[in-house]
C-alpha cells in the first residue's frame, strides 16, 4: 500500500514539475520571438544592423533620387510631364 502511494507521489510530483518547466520555457521562447523583442535583439546583438540597412536604404534612396534629376536635366524632361500625363489620361 505505502509502495503504491509513494510511487503515486513520486510520478505526480514530476509530471507536475515537468509540466510547470516546459509552460515556462515556452512561455520565454514565445516572448523572445514577439515582434519588438525580434527587432532590438537584431539590432542589438548583431551590431547595429537594423540601423546600417535603413541608412544604406536611405543612402540608395537619396542616389536614385540624384540620379533621376540628372537624367531629367540631360534629357530637358519637365518633372512635372509625368503627373500631367496621368491626369490626361484618367
């Protein structure tokens, strides 16, 4: 009878602390993986790269833009032809 109990215990007791082990480590795999965290671990672990894309973003963006003013000068493209074409158009 004390053997059964005792046995009864002893499994209760580690399904129990089990159980409250792997909630908890879901629980923090969960949180480590919410949206904000994934962003300020990337930015933070990794040397700063969410900042050096969005500069490097930036940096593409502000050539691009360079770059178009130049062909419109070279070729004498109005900047505005383009938006008066569409209205036409519709």
């Amino acid at each position: 009878m004390f053997k059964r109990t005792r046995w009864m215990v002893v499994g209760y007791s580690l399904g129990a602390t089990t159980s409250y082990l792997a909630a908890r480590r879901l629980r923090r795999t969960a949180a480590r993986y919410a949206p904000n965290e994934v962003a300020n671990r990337v930015g933070a672990t990794v040397g700063g790269t969410a900042r050096s894309v969005q500069n490097a973003v930036s940096q593409g963006r502000e050539a691009m833009r360079d770059r178009e003013a130049q062909l419109r000068t070279t070729h004498r493209i109005d900047a505005g032809a383009s938006t008066r074409h569409r209205t036409r158009a519709t």
